[in-house]
C-alpha cells in the first residue's frame, strides 16, 4: 500500500500543502518585521557615509531629525509623482531595480544631511551608489560636501565578494581613505576618484587616487567605475544645484 | 554515506530520559564519530563562514535547529514516508526549516541575514543534516532522533567554533569582535591575513583532525 502511485503522489501532495502552508504563513506574519528591519538597514548605511553611527541607538530618530530627502530625475529636475501617480518616496527607490532601467529613465533620490531643526542648513549631500564587483552587486553612499566636489564620507557594501579580499571595501579603514578627496578637477570635470591597484602607497597629495586593496584590483575596479557612473547621472542635478543655489535643491 | 544505520536496539518502557545509550548519541558525535573531523561532512560551511566567531555561532545554532527539527519531522513520519520518493520528502522538509531559520534572521537579525544569507541557505546542502536523517531518523523513534540530531549538530558546533577562533584571533586579532590583541600587546600588531581567506581554514581544520586523530588513534580504512 505504501508504494502505490496513489499513496505517493497523495502524501507529496499533503506534504506540499503542508509546508507551502507553514512557509507563506511565516512570510505573511515576519513580513511587516523584515521590512521595518531592511528600512533600519538602509537608513544606517545612509547615516553611515556622514558619521559614525556605532553603538548609536536611535538610528530612526537620528535620521529624521537629520536627513531630508527627495527624488530627481535624469535631467537633474526634483521628481514628485512616480508614472501611477503616487508620491516618491526617496527611500523607497529600489536602486537596485533602477539600476537595470536605462540611465535617463532611473530615478535619482537625493539625501540632505541637514543640521538639526534645519532643513536648509544641510551640511552634506547623499547619494546612492550601484555598480557590480567581481562577483555580484556592490552599491553604496557617497557623502559629499555642500561645493559638491570634496567628499565627506563613503559606504560600501556588497552581495558576495571574497571575504578577506573585496569584500573588504565594508571595512571603514578603506573607506575612510576615501575622505577629503575630490570629484572634480581644476577644470570642472568629472574625474571621481580611482582605487589604484597595489596596497601601502600614500596618495595623500593627490585628491582623486586613493591607496588599493591588495588582492581585490576587480573590485576595486568596479568601485572606480560604480562612482563614475553614478557621479556622471547626478552630474545635471549637481550642476542645476551648484549654479541656482539652493532653490533647486529645496522641495 | 559514510556512517553505518545505528543498530536499532530494543528499547524498554523504563529506559531512562537520558540513559547510558542515549547519553552516546549525544557524546559519540562529539569526539569520537565527530561529522566534520571524523565523517568529514560539512566542510564547505566550515570553510565559509568562520572568519569570526559572531557569525559561526549564528551558523552553529541554526545548524542545530534544523537537525534537530528535521531530525524530530522525519522521525515522526518514518512510518509513513512512502521509500521511493524518501529523498525528496527529506529535502523539503529541510528546504522548509532552513527558508524559515532565514526568515527568522531577516526579520530579527538583520545584520547576521546579510552576512550569511548564502550559507544559511546551503544549510540545505550540508552532508550532515541529510545524512543523520538517512541514518537515522528514518528508523528511529523521536526523542532518539532528536537526541542524534542535536549531538551530531553539536559536534559540527563545536569544531566550526574552535575553527573561527583560531581565525578570528590570529586573522583579525579580537574574539567575538572583542580586540584582544590590541588589549594586550598594544595597536600594532600585524595580524595575519591567511587566516581570513578560506585557506587559512583548510590549515585549521586540518591542524584539529591531526590532533584529534592522534588521540583516538582513528584510521580511515578503505
């Protein structure tokens, strides 16, 4: 009776349910926690290019006492209303999805570091990063100060690079190299900032290299070109704010 | 297979929770009929994720609940587990237990879902997990299967975190994050980069199975 085609296929159906059941039940009651956990994630990462938020403990406050955010386009113009016509909202733009879109019709969100109380007193811009490492995705924030050139601070993060090697771009050491360098040249054009290949050299007197990762050239290569790239799409937004002030820049 | 079905002896109605029988399922994984050092299962895990103690102990103790909860399932369905499809029926129900340990961690632990999102997954891969079922709960009663579980699980435990400590202290100089060196020697102490990458597990695990070999006095035999 066990091995009847019956019996088989009815306990593979059983068991299916079973187990379908007990998996989209855990999903549906977690779901809301996981969401509340990936938003507290993001809002760490973004808090992270600015400051160092270890053992900081109210990551949710900080931050809305702190950052004001908003949306622009490809062309540099503040973005309101997604194509459904609901409110954007800059957190909630899935970089990673844009990434896949062609670069003019991405959304671009912007973060302001303001101080506090004081939206237009903002101390630094924020803006996302996306890019592929040697193996996988790897995307950041890139802080930049109010001339909109020298940087103020980085996070990276990553899928699934070597642990040891480049994976070590999560690592503040190597981020923190990339302090006080500069996104522009005398001249006003983009150059970014370049990971050089090697380790230990001192780049100090020059603001757009910084020191490699021994080992990790691949991803440091993808790094290079990751804030390239996404320097060059905010480059309108950039030049529209550098020249009308703050009145693009404020919602 | 690399371990042989514990005969099933006959159990008395007196036996005691933990008697002398049941107390080996639990100590024999341990040392000796350890899965990783003696069985040699469980490697690639070993390997990945214990650069640091944190993230092993996380590893470990969802290791444990998924052989122990497999274990329990399997068990409690032998009688009905129809042979032909047995493999498939194991698979999903670790499939299951591992999808809800990551679920688990991405709502609560969601630093630690990060960092080990694709080895909790493999979890499902682990030699040790489906051959404990094979060998075991297929034809045993619950509470021994959970007690087989949990000492194989304990066994795969202990060794990852004997592993990530050597590579945490010696690769990064702290334990548990903790920075010991820097405590005790002052900041500049080079630590050695080997022990980050996957080799410097390879080292490790290799340096334990000579030692403990050499103490049991256990040889593979063809």
């Amino acid at each position: 009776m066990r091995q009847s085609n019956v019996y088989v296929i009815t306990f593979s159906i059983i068991l299916t349910v079973v187990l379908g059941l007990l998996l989209s039940g855990t999903s549906q009651i977690l779901g809301p926690k996981q969401k509340v956990a990936i938003e507290l994630d993001t809002k760490k990462q973004i808090l992270g290019a600015v400051m160092d938020i270890e053992g900081e403990q109210d990551i949710l406050g900080l931050y809305q006492k702190r950052i004001s955010s908003f949306v622009v386009d490809a062309n540099g113009e503040i973005v309101e209303k997604n194509e459904k016509g609901e409110t954007l909202i800059a957190e909630n733009v899935d970089v990673a999805k844009n990434y896949k879109k062609a670069p003019e019709d991405r959304l671009y969100p912007v973060f302001k570091f303001h101080a506090e109380g004081n939206e237009d007193d903002v101390e630094s811009y924020i803006l996302p990063l996306y890019g592929a490492g040697l193996w996988d995705a790897i995307w950041g924030y890139l802080a930049l100060d109010t001339d909109f050139n020298t940087i103020k601070g980085v996070v990276f993060a990553h899928a699934g690079e070597t642990p040891g090697l480049g994976a070590r771009i999560t690592e503040d050491g190597v981020q923190a190299r990339y302090d006080g360098k500069q996104i522009f040249d005398e001249n006003g054009e983009l150059v970014a900032v370049e990971m050089m290949k090697g380790e230990g050299k001192d780049y100090s007197d020059d603001p757009h290299k910084v020191d490699g990762m021994s080992g990790a050239t691949i991803t440091a290569n993808g790094v290079n070109a990751m804030l390239k790239n996404y320097i060059s799409h905010y480059q309108p937004y950039i030049s529209k704010a550098k020249s009308g002030g703050d009145a693009v820049a404020i919602k | 297979m690399s371990t042989e079905t514990i005969d099933k002896p006959v159990v008395k109605e007196s036996e005691a929770l933990l008697s002398k029988r049941r107390r080996k399922l639990i100590s024999d994984p341990l040392n000796d009929d350890n899965p990783v050092t003696v069985q040699v299962l469980g490697i690639c895990s070993a390997l990945a994720v214990t650069t640091q103690m944190k993230p092993t102990l996380v590893m470990a103790i969802s290791v444990i609940f998924v052989v122990v909860m497999s274990n329990l399932a399997i068990s409690l369905l032998r009688n009905t587990i129809p042979s032909r499809v047995r493999i498939i029926v194991q698979l999903a129900v670790v499939a299951t237990l591992v999808t809800l340990v990551s679920e688990f961690l991405k709502a609560f632990a969601y630093d630690m879902y990060k960092e080990l999102s694709v080895f909790i997954g493999l979890i499902i891969t682990n030699c040790i997990v489906m051959g404990r079922l094979e060998a075991f709960a297929l034809g045993n009663k619950p509470y021994d299967s959970i007690l087989d579980g949990f000492g194989s699980a304990l066994g795969y435990a202990w060794i990852i975190l004997a592993v990530a400590f050597f590579r945490e202290i010696w690769g990064s100089g702290s334990v548990f994050g903790y920075k010991v060196f820097e405590e005790v020697f002052g900041a500049n102490i080079a630590t050695n980069g080997l022990m980050v990458s996957p080799v410097g597990a390879f080292i490790i695990l290799g340096l334990i199975i000579w030692v403990q070999r050499t103490k049991t006095g256990y040889v593979e035999h063809n």
